[in-house]
C-alpha cells in the first residue's frame, strides 16, 4: 500500500511540475481559468497521533482543507527506492566534472576561513587605531595644549591604550555585532528556504558578495581615513548581514553537503566543514600576522582578502557544480506556490483597522514573518508525529545553546586567561592553537573513525531518513559532557598549564554541532533541508547578538569579586543542554498508532477529485494515457 501510495505521488508531482513549467506558475490552466490544486490526501485522512519517526517526515503547513502533504508531493528519503536513499540515483550518468561532491566545496570553503580568521584581529586593531586617531583630533581641537603624534591606520599605537579609546572601540563593536546578527537572522532563513527552490551554489556564492561590499568599504576607510570616516564601516557590516554574513554561508554549505552525501555518512561530512572552520580560525591569523609583517601595510592584507573570497565566489558559479536537480528545484517550487496559494490575504483583515491597530498588527505581523521560518521544527502537517517534534526541537535548543555558549565565551576565555595568569599574545596564541589543533583532531580524525566502525561503509548502513539513529545521540551526549567538563575545568584550574588541559578536554566537544546538524537534517525530506539549516541559522545570529552581550556583562560585574562566576554560568548552561539531550529519541522507539477504519474523508477533496477523475478517466481512454495520472486541479 505504501509504495502504492508513493507511486501515486511521484504522478502527482510530476502533473503538477508540468503544469506550473506550462503555465510560468502564473495560477492559469490551460484553458486560462484560475485553478487551485488539490490533493488526494486529507490531513483528515492521516494516521493519528502517529509518532513513528518512519513516516514521511515534515509536511507542509497547509489548511486542513486544502493540505498538500509530504505524502502527497513530498519526496521524503526512500521515495524512489523502495528504503533507499533516493540521493542515491539523483546523479547517475553524470561525468564527474558535473557530479556534485563535498570534495568540490572542501577546498574554496578553506581558503574562504582562512580569509575569515585572518581578517579578524587586523580588523578590530584598523577600528581601534581609526576610532583612536579621531578621538586624538577632536580631544586636540578642545584642548590646544594636548600633544599627540599621529596614528597610522592598523598599527599599534600606545597612545590608544586608554580607557576612553577601549570604550568607544567596545561600544562600536557591540552595535557592528547587533547589526550584522539582526540582519543575517532575518535573510538566512530566507536564502535556506530560497536555496531549496533554486538550487544552493549560487546563493553560497551571493553570501560572499556582502562581504566583498565590506572589505571594499573596509579598504577605502583604511586607505582615506580623512575622507571616509570609521562610521562608514556600518555599511559595510550591514550589506555583510544583508547577505547572511558567515552564518547564511555555512547553513547553504551544509545544504549542498546535504543533497550529496549520504544520510549515515553527513555528520563525518559537517566534521569537515566545522575542521575546515577551526583551522581558518587557527592559521588564519598566524599567516595574517606574517604578511602584515612583510609588507608594512595592513591594507595589502585587506586586498588579499578580498581576492580570496572572488576567488571562493568565482569557483562556486563557474566550476563547481550544482547539488540540486532540476526535478527537485521545480517539486519544492510547486509546493511553495501551493503553500503561497493557501496564504491569507493581509489586506482583508487590516483594511478595516485604526490607525493604531493597523500599527499593532503591522508589528506583530513583522515579528511574525521574522521568526515564522522556526515552524520548520514543529511541523503539524501529515507524516509528522509527536516523535519527530520534539527531536527537532530538542536538536534544535541543544544546538542554539551550544552555539551561544561558544560565541559568549570567545572573548571571556581570553580576556579572562590574561587577567588570571599573565599571558601577553604569544600565551594567548599557544592557547588558541591548542584548543583548535584538538577540536579539528576530534572532527577529522575522532569522528569519522568512529563513524565508520560503528555504522561500517556507506552501502551497508541504513540509508532512509527517518530521524537521529542511537549513535548520533551517543555522540551528541558525548561532546556536551566533555564541553561541560572543559568549562568546569575553566572554574576550577589556578595555573596556566591547567587550564590549557580544561580547554582540550573541552576541545572533544567540537563532535557536538556537526552531529546535530546532521542529525536534524535526517527528520525533514530533501526538499526542507535548506529550509531547516537557514532557520537554524536565525538561531545562531541571534545567538551570536544575546550570548557575548550576556557573559560579558556578567563577567564586567563579578570580575575582582568571583572571577570564576562567568564559568559557572557557562557550565550551567551546557549542564541543562546535557539534561535536554537525554529527551532525543532514537528512530522507531514509539509505536504507530493503527489507521482508524471509521475515518471520514474530507468530502470536498473527494468529490472534486473524484469528478475530475471522472473527467480524465474518459480523456485517457481516448488518448491512452496513465491510469495512474490523477487529477490535482479542481476549476474555481
């Protein structure tokens, strides 16, 4: 019955596919009469209170009366092989110059964090010495008496060492930080759910193009630092998060991963990517130091920069090759038209409003759009179950927090270590590589040989997409415990040495995001992917605003008191993360509850499925067509 019922959407889809190529998706039949589609299953039809994580997962949110489900159209993992992955034949026949692979993005993707991590500490020390030099101007111009030499832009300068200078610099970094999250967290869920209807490499390559806008911005500010003012730096900053900044980029790369790697197999393939990461992160600013160094101008390295990420951008348009078919682009088009078609019309509810209600439903109408794209972790249509939303969600909090705890503690660590032990930058440094060295050791190493000696080659292990398997969980729970265990080493280590130990033992941890990452993207059909990693994406730009702001003031209150009091916090939070993981079920833990026999069908659906059938039934006798060819528009 199931593969009959699959058979039977893949008709669907393919009438439907056809019809909107036909008509430009314009809402026209062939005839020019206004049309709306319909499908044969009802969510009224569906299994209750299923919650077997094996059902097609994440259907759409569609009216009960006009729902077109993951069943229906969806083109959930095993569709075309009975439970194969259909992954497993979207490419057959293509030369391997046009097969996409990890192995095409692996490659740019370093090069692109290298110039990431590189670009980071130049950058903040142009800020301080662009801030610092009109802050000595304008303090010259009120007091005739003051004497100060002038500051190259990028260099250090003692005379920037100062509170007043510091105060402005972290104030100017706060609002560049709440600019760039709010802005990314409002466009990446968008580009992961634009990606899924018109492929993933060119929009990889238009995340880059806000940042080739900033360092543009960048170089002019460096270069006539009399003309264009520091200010002008919030351009570049917001054209960065108009276009997704960093975190749009990894959410489309792991959507491109995605589509091509098999689902057993996509954690080891995040590891890369994440490895890739804290390498950049790591060498970034060594080979960053060494140019600046040779060349005297810290400019040159902002050309540098630029020119990798045209290079990054170049080779995502014209070389490598797109991971989404056609078919599967036009499928997750049909059903954002379908989904678009059963949206309410604003105007109706709000022509007849005051003024100020129209102002109060406007905003929630604007906070709702914004954080509308986190339904994708509770999806309510047919094929999802109990099971299925709270492994989202669960994934979804324990992901969010690990990545806030990461981004607030980034500066802490650092400045924390300073203050407690002494070190100058070369201790820093060591720190830094260190803790890196082991986190790409557990991602490139760790976790792939785990991986296969638990689930052996990609053709042995189970290859549907039907929710975290028991490894995935394992894992998860592994890496939050040695998080936890890292930062309560951070409370309680006295010495250098110690905490070096506490930051590696955290360092096992870096299994944890990649792993989870893979785990959700295997509760969602294909055709969700880029939908669900850009809404995980809003999360980590939120998370990249409140989580520094947090730490850092609870750090600035209790530092001279109980400096340790930030790491409590910190340990705690990863502590409730450990509490939630054990709320992940692995797939097939909970039994289906039986398909009822005394289910009415949704009356409207069938009679005017059934009359067009009727219809068509008599078309096909004459042009001997499919019988398996259904009927999807009903005239309005």
């Amino acid at each position: 019955m199931e593969i009959d019922e699959a058979s039977t959407a893949n008709a669907d889809i393919d009438i439907l596919v056809h019809d909107l190529s036909s008509r430009g998706a314009h809402g026209k039949n062939s005839s020019g009469k206004s049309s709306r589609v319909v499908s044969r299953y009802s969510p009224t039809n569906k299994r209750k209170g299923s919650d077997d994580e094996d059902t097609p997962l994440l259907a759409r949110h569609h009216s009960d009366s006009s729902a077109v489900t993951a069943s229906s159209l969806g083109d959930h993992e095993g569709g075309r092989a009975g439970n194969g992955w259909s992954g497993d034949h979207d490419f057959d026949g293509l030369t391997w110059w046009n097969k996409p692979s990890i192995y095409w993005l692996l490659p740019p993707f370093f090069l692109f964090t290298l110039a990431f991590g590189g670009i980071v500490v130049p950058k903040l020390n142009l800020i301080l010495s662009l801030i610092c030099r009109d802050f000595l101007a304008e303090r010259a111009m009120k007091d005739p008496s003051t004497n100060y030499t002038p500051v190259i832009p990028g260099s250090e300068d003692s005379q920037c060492q100062i509170p007043e200078v510091q105060a402005l610099v972290a104030r100017f970094t706060l609002w560049v930080n709440l600019v760039t999250g709010i802005l990314s967290a409002i466009t990446t869920p968008f580009l992961g759910s634009l990606s899924d209807r018109y492929g993933r490499k060119y929009l990889i390559a238009g995340t880059t193009l806000g940042i080739l806008l900033s360092e543009v911005i960048t170089i002019l500010a460096a270069t006539f630092p009399d003309v264009i003012s520091v200010y002008w730096l919030f351009l570049g900053y917001a054209f960065d998060g108009l276009f997704g900044s960093f975190t749009a980029g990894m959410a489309l790369t792991h959507s491109y991963a995605t589509d091509c790697t098999h689902p057993a197999r996509r954690n080891v393939i995040f590891g890369y990517f994440h490895g890739c990461l804290f390498t950049g992160i790591a060498l970034g600013p060594v080979i960053a130091g060494y140019i600046v160094e040779a060349c005297g101008d810290i400019v040159v390295l902002f050309y540098i920069v630029l020119v990798c990420h045209f290079i990054f951008a170049s080779f995502m348009v014209f070389v490598a090759p797109e991971s989404l078919t056609k078919e599967r682009q036009m499928k997750a088009r049909a059903k954002h038209e379908l989904e678009k078609s059963d949206g309410e019309d604003w105007a109706h509810y709000t022509s007849a409003l005051s003024s100020w209600s129209h102002a109060k439903v406007v905003a929630t109408g604007l906070f709702t759009n914004v954080m509308s794209p986190l339904r994708v972790f509770y999806p309510t249509g047919d094929g999802a179950s109990r099971a299925v939303r709270m492994n989202l969600l669960t994934l979804a909090a324990v992901d969010s927090t690990m990545f806030a705890v990461a981004m607030g503690s980034m500066t802490v660590v650092i400045i924390y270590s300073e203050f407690m032990f002494g070190w100058g930058n070369l201790q820093t440094s060591q720190f830094v590589s260190i803790v890196n060295s082991g986190r790409v050791f557990m991602l490139i190493v760790v976790l792939p040989l785990i991986t296969r000696l638990a689930r052996g080659s990609p053709g042995k292990s189970p290859s549907r997409n039907s929710g975290s398997d028991m490894l995935d969980i394992l894992i998860i729970r592994a890496a939050i415990l040695f998080d936890m265990l890292g930062y309560l080493g951070y409370t309680l280590a006295r010495t250098g040495p110690l905490f070096i130990v506490s930051g590696l033992v955290g360092s096992f941890g870096g299994m944890g995001s990649p792993t989870i990452q893979s785990a959700m993207t295997k509760h969602v059909p294909q055709d969700r992917t880029g939908e669900l990693l850009g809404s995980m994406g809003l999360l980590h730009a939120l998370g990249r605003v409140v989580a520094p702001t947090i730490f850092n003031y609870i750090y600035s209150l209790t530092v001279g008191k109980y400096n340790q009091a930030v790491f409590v916090c910190l340990t705690a939070s990863f502590g409730v993360s450990f509490i939630l993981s054990w709320f992940i079920k692995p797939h097939g833990m909970t039994s289906p509850t039986p398909k009822s026999t005394n289910e009415e069908p949704n009356s409207k659906l069938t009679n005017a499925v059934y009359l067009d059938e009727h219809a068509q039934g008599e078309s096909r006798k004459r042009t001997g067509s499919s019988a398996l060819e259904p009927a999807l528009f009903e005239p309005s």
